[in-house]
C-alpha cells in the first residue's frame, strides 16, 4: 500500500516535471544549433 501511494503521487507529479525538462532540452538544443551560426556572425 505505501509503495502504490508513493507511486501514485509521483504519477501526478512527473508529467509537469517532464514537460519542463523536455522544454529546457528541446531550448539547449535550439541553442546549441544556433551557436554556431551566432558565433560565426561574431567573428566575421
């Protein structure tokens, strides 16, 4: 029974954290892409 309330309230929990580090992933990577391109209009 403890085991199932604690999973049950990480279920409710997870899907927003989930969310919010597949946004900062999905931003790193937008960034990253960028950099190069930023970086070269930088220098030249």
């Amino acid at each position: 029974m403890e085991f199932q309330r604690r999973y049950g309230r990480r279920k409710k929990s997870n899907p927003k954290r989930g969310i919010v580090l597949v946004l900062l992933l999905f931003l790193v990577i937008i960034l990253w892409l960028y950099a190069d391109s930023i970086l070269e209009q930088i220098f030249n």
